[in-house]
C-alpha cells in the first residue's frame, strides 16, 4: 500500500514528520506493509498534513491528520480507502483542487520531489528534450509566442529578455534565477523549488540552450532551507544523470547550476541588488541602464527571471506556444499560480488562467475570512501592492486592466483583512516597511519613508486631537511625498510604496479620520 504524507514546509510546520512516523509505527505494530512516500503538499494548507493513500479508484484523501489520529485510521482500514470522519475522498474531485487550471503546478503533490524517475514518468524533460531537438532561435521564438511575461512583478515579456541574451555576442553568458521570494503572502516559489525542483532546473536549462548560457545561479531566500536543501539534491541527481553539467543530454552543450543563499535582505529580491549579492557585494540597486541582459552578473549578458517565470517554460515547448497562450486574456496569457494568505479560511495555492476574479479568488476557493468577518481590503502583489477595495473584486484579473484601476498583480500573493483592520496602521507600515528595506541609495526612498512615518503619526495625532487644518495639511503633504517617491525613486521599492498608502488613503478615508474622499 502506498501512503503519501507530504514534507514541504508548510506540512511539516503543521506536524507531518510526526504524522508520518506515526504511520510507519502503527502499520509495523499491525503488521500492514506500507510503501511511505514523502511527496509535496497540493497547496490546500487548512487540510495539512493531508495524507493520501493509492486505491484502485485513484488516490484518497484526508485531513488533516495528526499524530494522534493514525491509530483510528488504522482501525477503519484506511489503507484501503476506509470511511473515516477525516475522509475527504478522492483527492482530484475536491473542489478546490478540482476546479483550477494546472498546468505549472500539474505535478505538485503527485510526485516525489526529488525523484528524477517520478519526474521523468510525469513529463518531466519533455520540454528539454524538444528544445534540443529545435534551433535556439526557435526555442526563443516558442517563449515569445506563448506571451509568458514575467512572474515575479514586473510582467515583462520572458521572451524579449531571452532574444536580447541571444543576440549579444560574449565569451560568457548566465541565467539566474531569482527565488528571492519576499512579498508577503507569497509562496508560490516555494512550492515549485520544494515540490517540483526539476520543473525550474529544466526551466533554466532550456533558457541556457536557448541563448548560449552555460552557468546559472538559482539565488534562495535563506529563510528557505528545505528549498535550498531539495535544489541542491535534484542539482546532484540531475548532473549525475546528464541533464547538467558539460555535456547536456549528449547535446555538445554545458550548463552548470549552482544555488546561492540570500541574507534576509528584501531589496535583494530587485534584481540588479540581487546581481550584486551574488558577486559578493552588499545588496544595493545597480542604476539601468545598462540592462542585465546586456552587462548583468559579473558585467556578463544575463536571463533574470523568477521561479515561476523559468518553471512555466517546460510546460510551453513540451506542449507549444498556441497551448499556453490559449489559457488567459488580452496580453496576460497562461495561468498564474494564485497564492491566498492573510485572514482566509481556505488558505492555499490556486493556479487558474487570467482572467479570475478576486471575488472568486477569496470567496469560492478562500471560503471568506478565517473569523468568519466581512472582508474589507485584499491587498494584491506584496507588500508594496495596492489595497484593493469590493467595487474592484469583479474585474478579470489581468496586468493591462487591474493597472487601470491602481492594482497591481505582482507576483500574485493575495492577503486577505476583515473589516477589524485599520487601514491608517497598514498604510504606516508599507512606510515603515520601506524604511527599513531600503537600500539607500537614493532619497526619495530613504528619507522619504521615513518622513512618512511620522506624516502619518501627525495624521493620526491631529485626528485624536480633534485638529482638522492640521489634518488636511498633513494629507496634503503624505500625497505630495508619495508623488515624490513614485516619480523619483530609482526602484520599485520607493516606487510601489505610496501604492498601498495611497489607496488606504483614497478607498477607507475614515480609517484616517476623514469623512469624505480629500481632494487629490
Ligand atoms: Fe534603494 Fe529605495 Fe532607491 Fe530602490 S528606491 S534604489 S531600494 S533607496
């Protein structure tokens, strides 16, 4: 019988190991022979640790199970499929699982992770396998015509950045990964680099072949350690097998991968600060141009894109471009790993194609608060991302149109805050958040956060005071701030931190004492 109890971070936070073992001792002392596989958790994290047992229908589900529930489990034969009241019967037809759209995700949870085998019978390499059997140019071409834009924030076209590293001519050339993932309510990276880590190695591999790079760096969040741990095992197991190293795949081809740990620096995660850290140097934003693709690591013509970004690349040459781009809307083709986070009931990964809803988002995946309260902001791309109000919850999520209105996709973490929230707090602290990350190099960002902070104290001051000259001059002066942070700041750091101070301003005015919309 085959048990599979996950053991990404986020199962083992909630007590997998000690389910697992659990499992193991209770099938010995009974006698029962079990094969215990130690897969990804699916993304449904309220119902972790999920375990999961094969029957002749498919696999069953339940959860969330702890230790102290294995012996009852036993009693019911779960191992063959038994009734019991965690039983949530067969995995794929829940609901929420059912009804997404995975095509990047596709393999999460089903697959050891480490397991080059189980990736291999999953079509694991497929892609690779036909960017080998094609010319550069074409892989390059099958990137641009899938419009995958980039992942991580900034949406731009992968394909460009790749046609770019193409075309210049030097002796060395690399790809680098950013897996700095520091938003909040983001873990989408995460996942892919502990649940599927060979779907980002191949992602890689087939941008190296695509424009002639032969190193690469995957650069972790050290607060990511069983990531870093999973990358550095399939790196091993890949390169043993040829899938790295001086000869990919008996292509005459090198690519050589290595992981790099961050410092718990958020303005790592821009990624000419991120360059910097991997030469050795402190995290600080390089100006552009020149742009990476052109002068980047070591002053080396280099393909920047994020996890999510790179693992949607096997998908696309294994299947072609026409495949991908069928999915989405306007020129926000694909899907997108949607992470929910925050005050959610239902927190956990929903890959669906552009086009979602946040309504749909929260309420039909998310079930609504985890207090069972009235949802009143969602903030969207991080902690620089706009807090999105209810009359925006039913426009399709794509870049183009959620631009339009001030909201921002980033990297596609939703936090979610019930109507106890103070929006005048969250906006002090997108300041004081920006305070502290700065890398300080210009200043709008550095001083300007910090005079934020104490505008917006002055705010809350001349409100408690029952001042309201006091009160309009200081809106006056946040928004004149603001104004000099976006248009003057050298990255988005000081750039996107006015976007959630400004629509806390504009969307809750009464959270900062204010009656009515001020004048803008
Ligand atoms: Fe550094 Fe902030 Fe300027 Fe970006 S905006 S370069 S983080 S000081």
């Amino acid at each position: 019988v085959k048990i599979y109890v996950p053991r990404d971070s986020a199962a083992l936070a909630l007590g997998a190991d000690e389910t697992a073992a659990a499992i193991q001792s209770e099938a010995k002392k009974r006698n029962i022979a079990i094969e215990l596989v130690r897969n990804s958790s699916r993304g449904l994290f309220w119902l972790e640790p999920l375990v999961e047992v094969s029957t002749q229908k498919g696999r069953v589900a339940y959860g969330p199970v702890q230790a102290e529930d294995v012996a009852g489990l036993f009693d019911v034969g779960f191992h063959n499929g038994g009734a019991h009241k965690l039983g949530l019967g067969l995995t794929e037809e829940i609901a929420y699982l059912k009804n997404q759209e995975r095509l990047t995700f596709a393999r999460m949870g089903i697959t050891d992770p480490v397991s080059l085998e189980d990736y291999q019978a999953h079509q694991g390499y497929a892609g690779l396998r036909k960017a080998l059997e094609i010319k550069p140019t074409d892989v390059v071409q099958q990137v641009l015509d899938s419009g995958l834009r980039g992942r991580g924030g900034a949406a731009f076209p992968a394909g460009i950045k790749w046609k770019t590293v193409a075309a210049a001519q030097a002796d060395q050339k690399y790809v680098v990964c950013n897996a700095d993932e520091g938003d909040s309510g983001t873990f989408s990276d995460r996942m892919t680099m502990e649940g599927d880590p060979y779907m980002l190695i191949e992602g890689m591999t087939i941008a190296a072949m695509a424009t002639g790079a032969t190193r690469g760096y995957i650069y972790v969040r050290s607060e990511y350690p069983h990531a870093i741990d999973n990358l550095n095992e399939a790196i091993a197991r890949a390169t043993k097998a040829g899938f790295l190293g001086d000869n990919v795949l008996g292509s005459g081809r090198a690519f050589h991968l290595e992981v790099r740990k961050g410092a718990g620096s958020y303005v790592c995660g821009e990624e000419t600060a991120m360059l910097e850290s991997i030469e050795g140097k402190r995290g600080i934003v390089r100006a552009k141009p020149p742009i990476p693709a052109l002068q980047g690591l070591f002053g080396k013509p280099t393909v920047i894109n994020n996890v999510i970004t790179y693992a949607s690349v096997p998908i696309i040459l294994a299947r072609g471009a026409a495949f991908y781009a069928n999915y989405g809307m306007g020129r926000s083709k694909g899907t997108l790993p949607i992470q929910l986070a925050g005050n959610i009931k239902h927190g956990g990964l929903v890959e669906k194609a552009f086009g979602v809803t946040l309504r749909q988002l929260v309420f039909e995946y998310g079930g609504g608060t985890a207090s069972g309260r009235p949802v009143k902001a969602i903030q969207v791309g991080g902690p620089l991302g706009a807090y999105v109000p209810e009359q925006h919850w039913d426009l399709p999520m794509d870049y183009e149109g959620w631009t339009a209105v001030g909201a921002t996709v980033g990297h596609g973490g939703i936090v979610v805050h019930d109507d106890t929230s103070d929006m005048r707090k969250l906006a002090r602290y997108a300041m004081e958040f920006c305070a502290i990350e700065s890398c300080g190099k210009c200043t709008p960002c550095r001083i300007g956060s910090t005079r934020g902070v104490e505008v917006i104290d002055r705010l809350a001051e001349a409100d408690r005071q029952g001042k309201p000259e006091v009160k309009a001059q200081q809106v006056k002066l946040l928004r004149d701030l603001c104004d000099t942070m976006v248009n003057g700041s050298l990255c988005a750091m000081g750039g996107m931190t006015p976007f959630p101070v400004l629509s806390a301003l504009n969307h809750y005015p009464q959270d900062f004492g204010l009656s009515t919309p001020d004048k803008k």
